[in-house]
C-alpha cells in the first residue's frame, strides 16, 4: 500500500532545485576563476622577478657598483637588496627612505646557503600583502634578493571575489524570477489536464488530452491519462451494460417463473371444488405436477447460472467423448422415440466433469428435439488438435443473424415459444460449462445447408498441457 501523494507545489520545487543547482554552479565557477586568477597573477610577478634579476647579473657582469646594481634593478613594486661579498647590505635608492625599509620577509633575509622561490605568508604586511621573494646569487658572490609587493594582488583578488558574490547573488535573483514566470508557461500542459479532468466529472465525457507528442514526459503523461479515460469509460459503459441484463433476466426470470407458479396456483384452486369428477381431478393433478417440474427446472438452471457467473468448480477426470455421446443418445431415444439420434466418430479423450459435458450435449439433443421435430439427430466425434463434437439436425435451422443471439440468456426464437419451447437458458448454460472447460460451443454451417449445427470443442490433455 502506497503513501498519500506528495502534493508540494511543482513550480516552487522545480524552481528551489534549479535556483540550487545554479548556486553550485555558480560556487564551483567563483572559486574556480580565484584560484586561476590568483595563480596568473603569482606567475606575472615571478616572472617580472626573473626579468629583474637576470638584469641584475648582466650589471655585475659590466662591472657596475653594487649600490648601483640595487638600485636599477628595483622597480615599481619590487624592492631588492644587495648582499656583497664583504658583507655590506645595498637596498635601493638610499635617498628614500620608505625604499630603504628592510624586506617584507618574516624573520629577516633568510640565511646564505638559501636559494630560489618562496611565498612571505606570515602575515600582513601592510601594502605589501602576500609578497613574492626571489633571492640568486651573482658571479662577484653577491646576493641578490628580490621582493614583488602583493598588495596590488590581493586588492585585486578582493574586489574580484566581491564582484563574483554580487554578480552571483544578481543572478540567482533574476533566475529565480524568471524561472517563476518561465515554469507558469511550462506547467501549462498540467492545467490542461486539471481543466479536463474537471469537465469530465462534471458530465463532458468525450474530452481527452490528445497529446501531439508522446515521447515527452508530458506527452507520456497526458497519453496515460487518455488511455485511463477510455479504460475507465469501458468499465462504465460494461458495467451499465450488465446492469442493464441483469436487470433483463431477473424481469424475464420473473416472468417465466410467474408462469408455472400461476399455473400451479390455478390447478390447485380448481382441484379445490367439491363436486369435481375423479378423472378431471386426476387431470388437475398431473397438469400440477407438470407446472412445478417446469419451474423447478427454471430454478435449476438459474442456479446453474449463478455458478458460472462465481466460478463453476469441476471435477476434472478423462471422459471419453464418443461413450459420453452414445449414453446421452440412448437417453434422447427414451424422451422422443419418433427421433432418431446417430452418433458417428472415433474415440476422443478430453478432462472435464463428465456429468456437466453430459449436461451440455444433454442440452443440444433437448434442443434439436424440440426445434428439429421427427427426424434424424446426428452427433459426430472427431479429435486432433481439438476435440469436436458437432450435433447437427434436419429441421428448419437458425438464420445466421440469430446464431450468436441465441446464446444469450432468456431468449428465444419466435417459432420456440411454444407450450414446450423452453425457458431459453439451456444454450446459454452449455456455452459457459464448454469455456470452463477452456472451449467454446458455436451455431455454425450445417455440413448439408439444411438444419442446424452447434460445434463443441473441446483441448484435449496434450493441448491442454
């Protein structure tokens, strides 16, 4: 058993998500761009280091002072110190004082046998931020240490990330409203289907989606919603149709059960007067009798009825089909005597419940005894595949307009509402006990255009297998 649906409203999910993603997004972008941006930067101002301390090797080189080589080699944001070979330390343009500040490092210049790259992070430095320091060595033994300022960087990379958190927030506002507007327009399809939904269960029936696609989720959607329409319109329509017969039988039932019953109430009430003759009352007594075996058999076969409509149980054992035919012919010989019943085939095995197969061809014969008059009845077993029993007559047959509607319950054929004709249920029964049994029975051709021919087939074991 399924939980309630969750009913949270689709736009603002689908808008929450889509603004979530673009969030990410937009994170994984912003970090990424300050991470390149700031390596960039770092890489500018190695390689302006490297351009200044290779001229500081071809100053030594010439032969110009130190003092000098410190302070050509400085430059707009980089600093440099000269160490020279005695000892004395060179820093610049000594005229300005600012310039002559020792280098931005932590803990001082670092010690003599220390060569190469390193980042100065121990903390601010004022406009120096997060400098770069390049310290080489020169052919007169000197050593030359440089420093790139980092303030500019870092403001840089400041009002970047700034610029990046507004530009990122615009965006996510704007999205969101778009996507609130954009969604009313994308969910339209789903009003749609709310709209027809409700002018169905106001009455509109007819109405469907008719999607122009399927292979969307919405196309999927509104088809699957149609084919529910026209499943549930067939349901509704098949069960008005069986309310309907129902309501039919149980008003023909009553009719021909009120016929026997009036007809027992009238004998009886007539046998009732005191100076009847005996033979006339033994007349009134056996027109009682007759009336109630015609109701009790009404009754019989509406039960009957009623166990195919649940479900008839079977007992399944193999019958023998031409043996099953002969007993029943011998049964018909007994009830009509004028009649002649020929039963002609090969032995064919079938499982069934041999008393309900006896109560089917019992059916047939009944039949054609009552339709066929004197004459001849012919009852043919073959086997195959499946098995056949076909129970053909000479009488005026069945017009091929009237061969499937005379198998529906109470009806009869006008030339069959005779005193005799029958309640019509008895074609009726034998069709639902042959599809228990997993076959059919059918009015077909009559093999010689003359009469009627009711087909039974039946699986046989292999078959059913």
């Amino acid at each position: 058993m399924t939980g309630p649906l969750r009913t949270v409203s689709l736009r603002r999910r689908v808008t929450a998500l889509s603004l979530t993603v673009l969030a990410a997004v937009l994170l994984v972008v912003g970090v990424l761009t300050d991470v390149v941006f700031s390596a960039q930067i770092r890489s500018e101002l190695r390689q302006q280091l490297n351009v200044r301390a290779t001229l500081a090797g071809q100053l030594v080189a010439q032969g110009v002072p130190a003092d000098e080589v410190a302070r050509r080699v400085e430059a707009p944001g980089i600093r440099a110190e000269l160490v020279a070979a005695d000892g004395r330390v060179y820093a610049g343009d000594p005229d300005d004082d600012e310039r002559w500040m020792p280098p931005p490092w932590r803990g001082g210049p670092p010690d003599r046998d220390h060569r190469g790259w390193w980042d100065d992070d121990g903390g601010d430095d004022g406009d120096w931020g997060n400098p770069q320091v390049l310290e080489q060595p020169l052919a007169d033994g000197s050593r030359l240490t440089l420093v790139a300022s980092g303030g500019p960087v870092s403001g840089a990379q400041t009002l970047l990330r700034r610029t990046l958190i507004v530009l990122s927030l615009a965006a996510l506002a704007v999205a969101g409203i778009v996507m609130l507007l954009t969604t009313r327009v994308a969910l339209a399809p789903l009003d749609a289907m709310t709209a027809v939904a409700r002018s169905i269960t106001g009455g509109d029936r007819g109405r469907r989606l008719a999607p122009a696609r399927t292979d969307t989720e919405l196309g999927r959607t509104a088809a699957a919603f149609d084919a529910m329409l026209d499943e549930l319109e067939g349901a509704e329509a098949a069960a008005r149709a069986s309310e309907a017969r129902t309501r039919r039988f149980v008003a023909d039932a009553a009719h021909e059960l009120r016929t026997p019953i009036a007809g027992v109430q009238a004998v009886a009430e007539a046998a009732l007067a005191p100076d009847m003759a005996p033979e006339d009352r033994e007349r009134l007594h056996l027109l009682m009798l007759r009336e109630s075996r015609r109701a009790g058999r009404l009754v019989d076969d509406l039960l009957v009825l009623a166990r195919l409509d649940a479900g008839l149980e079977l007992r399944r054992e193999p019958v023998d089909l031409l043996e099953l035919a002969r007993t029943e012919a011998e049964r018909a010989q007994l009830v009509a005597p004028d009649q002649r019943v020929e039963v002609r085939g090969e032995p064919v095995t079938v499982t069934g419940d041999a008393s309900r197969l006896a109560q089917v061809l019992g059916n047939l014969l009944d039949n054609a005894r009552r339709h066929a008059g004197p004459g001849v009845v012919t009852v043919t077993v073959s086997g195959g595949d499946r098995a056949t029993l076909l129970v053909t007559d000479d009488g005026p047959g069945v017009a091929p307009a009237d061969r499937e509607r005379i198998f529906d319950r109470l009806v009869r054929l006008d030339e069959a509402r005779g005193e005799d004709g029958g309640a019509g249920l008895g074609l009726a029964i034998a069709r639902g006990i042959a599809r228990v049994h997993g076959g059919d029975l059918r009015c077909v051709d009559p093999p010689s255009d003359r009469g009627a021919a009711f087909e039974l087939v039946l699986p046989t074991p292999r078959r059913a297998a």
